[in-house]
C-alpha cells in the first residue's frame, strides 16, 4: 500500500481543524461546553495533534473524517503515524440514550430458529461493549497506544491529560466549572471531571439533535418520497412503516436488531436494540492493523496474530472476565467452545446518521471493521450473504466446510467468525419464513429504496416552512 498513513492522519486533523461550530454551541450550559472544548482539543494526544473529533466529527455523523481512511482502510488512525485500531470508530451520536453497561444477557425466544430459545446481550459502548457508560468510554482513548497515545511507561497516564488540561487555552473555564482549586485535587479526581465534562458535551442536543427527515416526518411536519417510503416499510414489513400493522410485500427484517418506537409518546427512535450480532461480516483486508507486528516500538498496542488475528468482538469481552481465553478458543479453554453463542458479535449501532457526509463524494466506512464502504454495499450484503452465483444456492453454515461442493462461487468472502451458534440466520432461511439477513430475496431496486430510507435518518433537515 502506497499510501502514508501520517499524510491522511494530517489531512483528517485538518478537516476537525476546520469545523465550524454549529450556532447553538454557545448556549451550551457550562460544563457541556468545557466538555466541547475538550472534544476539540488536538493537544490532548501524545504528540499533540489529535482530538475525540479526529475520529468522531459531527460532518459524518462523529465518525471519521477522512474520506480516504475510510476507503484505504477503514479503521481509525492513531497520533503516531504507521499506528492503527484494529476498529473502526463507532458513533458517539445518540449513545446517550442507550442501555448502560457491562452488557447483560437475556434470554429470547425465536420461533425460526433451531432452538428456540437464545442469550441476547445488551447494553455498554464501544463495538464490544467494555465501556460501562459515557464517562467511562472517554477514559479508553487518552489511554490507547493506538489512538491518543498519553502513557508513561507503556501504562496509560491520566497525570499526562490533566497536566495539559491545565496548561490549556480553556483552565479558566474548567476552574469555573469545577472549582477554582480544582487543580489542587487528586490526579484520579480532575480527570474524572475532565470525562464527565465530555460525557455532559455527548448528552447534549448538539450530538443528539433529532433533526432528520424521518423525525420531521413521525411530527406529521413531511412527506417521504415513494422511494423513502417503500425503504421504510420494507425495513419494517409493514405497511404503516411501524412494529405492528398490515403485513408489507416483503419483510428485510431490519428492526428485528435496529429497533424503533411506534409512538413519539414512547419516546425517539434509536433504531438499535443495542444488542451484539454475529451478522457474518468478512475481515477487511486492507486493515493496517493485520501488519502492526513490532513489539520493540509498540509494545502495548502491537498486534501479536499478525494476519492470524481474528476479532471475536464480545468474545472478547465476556470470556476473559470469567477467566476463558478470547473466544474460549486455545489454551485455557474449557472445551465447549462458543458455548454463550458470542464470538464475532457486536453492537448494533444506531442507523441514526448513517450517510451523514460532508459531501456526496464523501466515503464512509460500514462495520465494526471498516469493510464496507458504501450503504448500498451493506445492503445487498445483508440481501444476500448466503447466496451464491448459483440462483437458488444457499450456504449452510452450520456444516463442518460450508464451501463444500457448491456449484457457483459464494457472493462474498468468508465470515471472519464462523460460529454456528452466533452467526445470525446461518443456514440461510429465506426473509419469507423470518430469516433475518442473508437470504432476504430483495430486488436490486427494493435494496435502493432502503438506502433512500436510511438517509432519512440524516440530521440537518429542515422541514418547508420552518
């Protein structure tokens, strides 16, 4: 790859640099407004020179930035150059309202499964849901080799954020906040005011405003067009477009993960139950992160699979707290496998911004690891991942060699995580009879109209008249 990752690292800050702020921000209360001066801070990072906004910007929807990121590679990169996450950056948008952490199971039964009766996870941030809260999820990144770099030692450094905190442009408005003695507290207590102040900026209506076309529409203030519409209740298999009403044509079977409220009285839409699903999606290939293998220079954030490595998303999580390997895979494991029906799994993030992009030619990155790079594209993956070249031919992979004697090539690359008691849907049961991704039976112009649908969940519109 030719491409420098200092130089598009450079040209992300660049466009964070160059963000206006929008017109309400100065009616932010006090410690929302510290919070936003702390989101913007491109000194906070070691070196200095990235920011939160350096991978959540509000011009695609606080995600990444830098169009070109997105397309190369897909992942977030850090403040030291040639260093990567080996994610990309989930929004930060609308994560006020969601289920707090650690994730939870709940039992859920479902009539088109084998079994009838699964672990469903829900709550926390992050794509594997580590963060308990917003507060606790602004502590990671000061502290990740890979993204802002503040260690001392190669152990994270809170004293190195407070001690640039309080050389900052904005100290006076922290001692406001906070006390003019705050400085005079313990390192532990004055960074914890530096995240709650983050977290107030992340629950404010800046970040959370409510304004898409599809909120204007539930206010009765717009019309969908036909193509919004048919998107609509294709996602939903209703008519009406909500959770209950007269069975539509066809059913993508998308709210049975991005939940929505039927009422306004009920609250706003999140479109997520911000649960975890193994949905299938192939490893990114171009990730950086596969070749970050030096030890010497990184030795906190290097990756020690090298291409090897595999994401197991909760797996990652749940296992090691009860003492199991990551993915209760190798040694240490206790021999059953994938028992919790985990691994590969991740937050469902919002649909809420979605295509949220500067401009048209804008590339997002899909996917907790930046392998699709287009709504269209994950669209028809959802339509059609356990389909083949072959009409009619379905991947069952449930079998111990899924690509065994098949006739025609598989549509897309083998799912990073093949776990039969994770992956959703794996033996491909048609969207007729429930099955929720992979098989779906979507024309190419029915894919179209949900991608029309989920630009509507942009925010920015202003409704005629208002």
């Amino acid at each position: 790859m030719s491409i420098d990752l200092g130089i598009l690292r450079a040209s992300a800050l660049a466009l964070v640099v160059a963000w206006a702020a929008p017109a309400g921000a100065q009616g932010l209360p006090g410690q929302a407004m510290l919070g936003r001066q702390l989101f913007f801070d491109t000194t906070l990072s070691t070196p200095p020179g990235q920011a939160c906004s350096s991978c959540h910007d509000p011009a695609t929807g606080f995600r990444i930035p830098d169009s070109r990121v997105n397309l190369n590679y897909g992942v977030a990169v850090g403040a030291l150059p040639r260093r990567v996450t080996n994610r990309s950056a989930p929004t930060i948008a609308y994560a006020a309202f969601l289920p707090e952490g650690p994730p939870s199971a709940h039992f859920q039964v479902r009539s088109n499964r084998k079994s009838m009766g699964e672990l469903l996870f829900i709550g926390g941030l992050f794509w594997d849901g580590r963060a308990r809260n917003l507060e606790e999820q602004a502590t990671f990144p000061f502290q990740n080799p890979n993204e802002m770099n503040d260690l001392v030692h190669n152990v994270g450094s809170p004293e190195l954020v407070v001690e640039k905190v309080r050389n900052s442009a904005y100290t006076d408005l922290f001692r406001r906040v906070y006390g003019a003695n705050v400085f005079d507290q313990p390192t532990h207590a004055v960074f914890a005011d530096i995240v709650q102040a983050i977290g107030a900026y992340e629950r404010s209506p800046e970040v959370s405003p409510f304004t898409s076309k599809f909120d204007a529409y539930r206010r009765r203030q717009t019309r969908l067009t036909q193509d919004e519409l048919d998107g609509m209740r294709l996602m939903t298999g209703t008519w009406n477009g909500l959770t209950v009403g007269l069975p539509y044509t066809k059913n993508a079977q998308c709210i049975v993960c991005h939940g929505i409220e039927d009422h306004l009285a009920d609250g706003n839409s999140m479109w997520t139950f911000s649960c975890y699903t193994n949905i299938g999606v192939p490893k990114n290939p171009d990730n950086p992160f596969y070749a970050q293998t030096d030890s010497v220079t990184n030795p906190v954030g290097y990756n020690p699979y090298g291409d090897d490595y595999v994401d197991f998303g909760l797996g990652e999580i749940i296992y090691p707290i009860n003492g199991l390997p990551r993915g209760n895979r190798g040694p240490g494991s206790n021999g059953h496998g994938d028992f919790l029906a985990i691994n590969g799994g991740f937050k469902v993030p919002t649909l809420r911004n979605v295509d949220k992009r500067p401009h048209p030619g804008f590339v997002k990155a899909y996917m907790h690891n930046g392998a699709f790079k287009s709504l269209k594209e994950v669209v028809h993956f959802y339509n059609t991942r356990n389909l083949t070249t072959v009409p009619g031919e379905v991947i069952d992979f449930t079998q111990d060699d899924p690509y065994a004697h098949l006739q025609g090539q598989p549509l897309w690359p083998r799912p990073e995580v093949i776990s039969p008691q994770a992956l959703l849907n794996p033996t491909g049961i048609p969207g007729q009879d429930g099955g929720e991704l992979g098989n779906l039976g979507l024309t190419d112009l029915e894919e179209d109209h949900i991608v029309a649908f989920l630009k509507t969940l942009t925010d920015g519109f202003v409704p005629e008249g208002h």
